[in-house]
C-alpha cells in the first residue's frame, strides 16, 4: 500500500531553490521565513508590507485579466516606491526632530533596496538620457512624455526617474 502526497503538500515541503532560478518573490518568502526564525521584527514587518504592496498589485492585475499577476518591472516599481516612500518619511521625521522613527525608517529603506539592482549613476543616467532623445529624434519639450515612457520601459527598477525627467528637460531645451 503506497502513501499518496497530494501535490500541495509536496510543494510546501519543498526547499526553496537559491541562486539565479529563484524569483523575486521566492527571495522575498525565503527572507521572511529567515526573519521570522530569527526574530528580526524590523525585516518582517518590512517584507510583509512588500508581499502586501506585491499582493494588492495582484489582484488589480487580476481585474485587468492578467491572471499571472504582476511581472518583475511591476514588483522593482513597487519596491522602487516604497523605497522613495521611505526616505522621505525619514527625511520628514529628521525635520520634526524624531530621530528614533527616522533611525527606523531607514532600516527599512535598506531592506528594500536590497531587492532593488544597483540603481544608476547620474553620469549613466545622463548618458542613457542622451541616447533616448537622440534616438526618437526629440525636437522639443513636447518630445518629454516620449522620452521618459522609452526610459521607464528600459530602465524600470534601476532608474531615478526623477533627476532623468531633469536631465532629458535640459536636453530637450537646449534643443528647442
């Protein structure tokens, strides 16, 4: 008489797998379990609030009929937000003179950007910026939203869209 697993269960007991096969999300799940192990409340707090900001993220994907969910730009925009969320609540506290929840914020802004590829230097992104417009040929200001959907679409999860919105403005003038 032979046991029967159902498949469920066999994918619980499963180990995660480590190194470059493993996705995001299964690094996420994996470091929270580790978190928890080890007692870390500021890491588990931290990577629930990203597996919930990534589950939400889910289900509006779901309503649009992507049943697959969010992919990996989506989840590296996600943690690129909470990360700016981040340093600015922390650069709000240091101004209101609560150094204690500044401290917390960012350690948690750490914990994100580890999920996060290295992000660009300013002298890259101004190259890439450079690049952009010179493709689409941009002739003006009105050439901005073009340039800067070409840079999200390339550079999603490793870009400051931000000093590139700078960047590609000082291009476009110059130009017009």
């Amino acid at each position: 008489q032979s046991l029967v697993i159902p498949m469920a269960w066999r994918l619980l007991a499963a180990p995660p797998k480590i190194g470059a096969l493993m996705s995001l999300r299964d690094r996420i799940l994996s470091d929270l379990k580790d978190a928890m192990r080890a007692k870390d409340s500021t890491r588990v707090s931290t990577l629930r609030l990203i597996q919930a900001a990534i589950k939400d993220r889910d289900i509006a994907a779901r309503a649009e009929d992507r049943c697959d969910g969010c992919d990996l730009p989506e989840i590296q925009a996600i943690l690129q937000k909470l990360l700016k969320q981040r340093e600015e609540s922390a650069e709000t506290y240091e101004n209101a003179g609560r150094l204690d929840l500044a401290e917390r914020e960012r350690a948690e802004a750490e914990i994100v950007s580890s999920y996060l590829p290295e992000p660009m230097k300013p002298a890259e992104i101004a190259q890439a910026a450079q690049s952009v417009v010179s493709e689409l040929e941009a002739g003006g200001l009105k050439d901005m939203g073009r340039c800067m959907a070409a840079l999200k679409e390339r550079y999603t999860g490793r870009m400051d869209f931000a000093k590139a919105g700078k960047e590609v403005k000082t291009l476009l003038q110059g130009q017009a």
